[in-house]
C-alpha cells in the first residue's frame, strides 16, 4: 500500500477501480430497488425515484455543488483530495448500466453494503474521497468543531429518512440497515478478520503465580505491566492477556478459580505486534 501511495499514477489507477466498486454497488444494487443509504448517491437516486433523473447526473451535480462549498470555505489541498473522486465516480456510473441483477430487494442491499464498504476501504486506505457529501462534515468540523462522525450520520441519516416519503417505509430500514451492514463491513476489513481478546488482570495477592499459571497453559502473550499513578510514588502491577477469541472463558475460569476476587477488564484487539 505504501508503494501506490507514493507513485501518483498506481494512487489514480487504485482510486479508480475504487469508484468502480462503489459505482457497480450503486448501479446493480441500491438504485434499481430505490434504496437510498445516505450519501450523494442516495439523494440522486430519490432525485430519480421522484423525477426520472439518470443517478449518475444527479450524483454529478451535487458534488459539482459540494466542491464550490469546499472552494470556499475548506483549504484548497481538500478540495483537491476530493476533486477527482467527485468527478470520476459520476462518469463511471454513466458507463456502467443501472441492471437490477437480484431480484429480492433485501439481498441485494445485504450484498451492496459490502460491496460498497469494499470501495470506501480502498479510497481510505490511500487517503481518497469519493466527495459528495463528505464535504459538509468537514465544513462543520473546521468552523464548529463537530466531530466528521458525528455529522456525517445525521447527514446519512437525514438522507434515509427521505426514502420514507418517496420509496416507503421498507425501504428506510432497508437504508439505515444497510449504512450498519457498511459501516461493520468496513471496520473489519480496515482492522482485519483475526481479532483477539485483551485483559487487564488487577489481582491484590495472587498476581505473579497467575501470571506463571497463564503463561505455563496459553503461552508467551502474558506479560506483567506496571502502572503509575500520577500522584505520589502510587502503583500498580496489571497483567496485560492477548490470547484468542476461543479461550476468553477458559482465562477468566483460570484467573477466578486462583482469585476470585480479581479484577479482570475485557476488551478486542485488531492487531498484536512483537508478542513473545
């Protein structure tokens, strides 16, 4: 990934087949059952639901509006991040025609979301944008200081509600079923598959004999951390566990059956570096 990110042609190429996939969820997916799931391409396709507009136009036209706002009043290496994105992911969709290829509404959501969230993995992973309404977040984050998260929902949000009066009600759940679907999606291709448990283990007595009692049955990933308080000379040993999803219960019944009364503090790892 390094490597497309430091030769522009590989980073274009790269950005385009993104666009493709983005373009191919929308055109064979979403906009031939009128589902609309946030974004640009959402509101062109309730444009189309309501007045018979092509959704690659529309698509084009509210991101030629996006990038004027982001003319003005976002910093011009923006507004060329997004540039190429907001111009491109229209053209495409006009080359690739709108063909409804599954019938049953619900599976072709279900199989758009992921192929839609495939497209975004790949523009975030080189820093792209497909722009369209992307922008209005960071408009908000840059003169009120609200979180892109956050206002990128409610803007999402706002454009599945749309599908209310224009498509119907299914259809809205459809749409805010498939911005979870897509937003999970993502987050497992960016972090990867092979998650893991960590624990915090805090035992008052018993400490270094679980920790010998974890590392003799689960392996080398137990390691002794100590942690300091900011007032005084106050600390305290932790044993930090990565193990698998697999023996999570096993651990705690271990850690437990030596002190019941320690406190252990569960949570997921993406990535484990350098374990032993």
């Amino acid at each position: 990934m390094n490597t497309i990110r430091s030769h522009q042609s590989l980073r274009l190429a790269f950005i385009t087949a993104a666009l493709a996939v983005i373009a191919v969820a929308i055109n064979l997916f979403f906009a031939p059952h009128g589902v609309a799931a946030g974004g640009a391409t959402g509101m062109a396709i309730i444009i189309q639901e309501m007045a018979v507009v092509p959704v690659f136009i529309s698509t084009l036209g509210i991101n030629l509006v996006m990038l004027l706002l982001a003319s003005f009043l976002l910093p011009r290496a923006t507004t060329l991040r997004i540039l190429y994105g907001s111009l491109v992911l229209p053209l495409i969709m006009a080359l690739i025609p709108e063909t409804k290829i599954v019938a049953d509404r619900t599976l072709a959501v279900m199989v758009g979301s992921v192929v839609i969230a495939v497209g975004f993995t790949m523009l975030y992973a080189v820093d792209a944008s497909s722009g369209g309404t992307t922008v209005p977040p960071l408009i908000f984050l840059r003169f009120w200081n609200i979180k892109t998260a956050t206002s990128l929902f409610v803007v999402d949000f706002g454009v599945c509600l749309l599908n209310i009066p224009v498509s119907g009600m299914e259809a809205f759940i459809l749409s805010v079923f498939s911005i979870g679907i897509t937003k999970l999606s993502m987050s497992y291709m960016q972090t990867g598959l092979d998650r893991k448990r960590m624990l915090h283990v805090i035992s008052r007595s018993d400490l270094p004999q679980i920790h010998g009692r974890l590392r003799e049955v689960f392996g080398g990933s137990v390691d002794l951390v100590l942690i300091s308080g900011t007032e005084g000379n106050w600390g305290h040993d932790v044993l930090l566990v990565v193990l698998e999803q697999s023996e999570y219960k096993n651990v705690v019944r271990v850690v437990h059956g030596m002190d019941p009364q320690a406190l252990i503090i569960a949570g997921e790892v993406a990535e484990v570096h350098g374990s032993n």
